[in-house]
C-alpha cells in the first residue's frame, strides 16, 4: 500500500468514528480543507505533511482509548 492510500484509508476511519468531514480533518491539521480533495485528483504531499496527520490519528486513538477505559464497567450478572 502506498502513503498515499494509507493516509486516505487512515483519514476515512478517523472520520467515521470522529463523525466529522474529511474536509475538516484537513483544516484542523493542515489548516487546508481542500487537502484530501487535491490528494484523491493525483496531487502529492510531503513526508512531513503524512507525519502531522499519523500524530493527529495517534492522539484522537490514545484519548478515545482514555475516555474508554474511563468510563465505568457494567457488572456481570
């Protein structure tokens, strides 16, 4: 799988599960709502640019994982 495709499969989960745009990810990480929609035409991005958003995804997944282990259990019957 390419950066390219990983960075998009990657973006495509956060969104689902963060229920927000793809177009939003973009100008929360990259200041750049057009990002993803330059990127699906054949457009190309830097090393560093991959690197913003694999941390982004990181934090979203250790809060998420936070507030999962956070919030109280239910008690087996």
């Amino acid at each position: 799988m390419t950066l390219k495709a990983t960075l998009l499969k990657a973006a495509e989960r956060h969104c689902r599960f963060a229920g927000i745009s793809k177009a939003r990810l973009a100008s929360i990480v990259v200041n750049d709502g057009k990002f993803f929609d330059r990127i699906e035409r054949g457009g190309s991005f830097t090393a560093e640019t991959y690197e913003r958003f694999m941390a982004h995804f990181a934090r979203s997944d250790a809060r998420r994982a936070a507030a999962l282990e956070s919030r109280p259990r239910r008690e087996k019957r």
